[in-house]
C-alpha cells in the first residue's frame, strides 16, 4: 500500500524527479533486475527506502545487507517490537508522517542544491 501512497503524493506534487521503485518479490531476491535498476538510475543523488513496517522489520535489513555501496538512507516506522500500531488512527498519522519524510527528504537535496 504505501507504493500506492507515495505514487499518489508524486503526482500530487507533480515529482517527476522522483523515481518509484516497487520490491515485490523478496525470496528469491530478484538480484538481476535490482541491480539494472541501481544503473539505470545510476546518477540518482539520493536513494531512500520507505516501508510501511518498522525500520527493524519488513525488508530493510536484507536489502541494506546486500546493498552496502550505495548510501541508502531508509524512512520507515521507528523499531519496534511488533510489526502493527495497534490503532488504526495511528498507522494512518504515521503512514502520512513516512509520505511526507520521502518528499521533505526531495526536497531538501534540491534546496540545498540550489
């Protein structure tokens, strides 16, 4: 889902400088295909992973392991010790609070860039 949601606040914002990369399959990671990606967007000036999981969860482990050259910062909920909020209210402030992180975090290198 949060694909989706961060597709939606691109062209919300009109981002075309953002590129969305979906990891579907993560067993058996689909390596080939990562990395054709990582030199296809080899002039990127940041990567960010974003995940709806905490940081200690979900993919974010394997893949900073298997992609230690690149600088990959990554946004995703604080660590925790389960996977759910247990609010519903609560994932929704903290789904936006991760939307809003990946574009603040484009935003940022353009300004500082300018």
């Amino acid at each position: 889902k949060i694909y989706y949601d961060l597709l939606k606040e691109k062209e919300e914002l009109n981002a075309e400088e953002v590129a969305l990369v979906r990891v579907e399959q993560l067993f058996p990671l689909p390596k080939t295909q990562l990395d054709e990606t990582v030199r296809k967007y080899k002039n990127a000036k940041r990567w960010l992973w974003a995940q709806e999981e905490p940081e200690n969860m979900g993919a974010w482990p394997h893949i900073v392991r298997l992609y230690r050259r690149i600088p990959i910062a990554v946004i995703a909920r604080p660590a925790s010790g389960t996977p759910a909020t247990g609010s519903p209210e609560r994932h929704k402030i903290n789904q936006r609070e991760i939307i809003e992180q990946v574009f603040e975090k484009v935003e940022e290198k353009e300004k500082a860039e300018a």
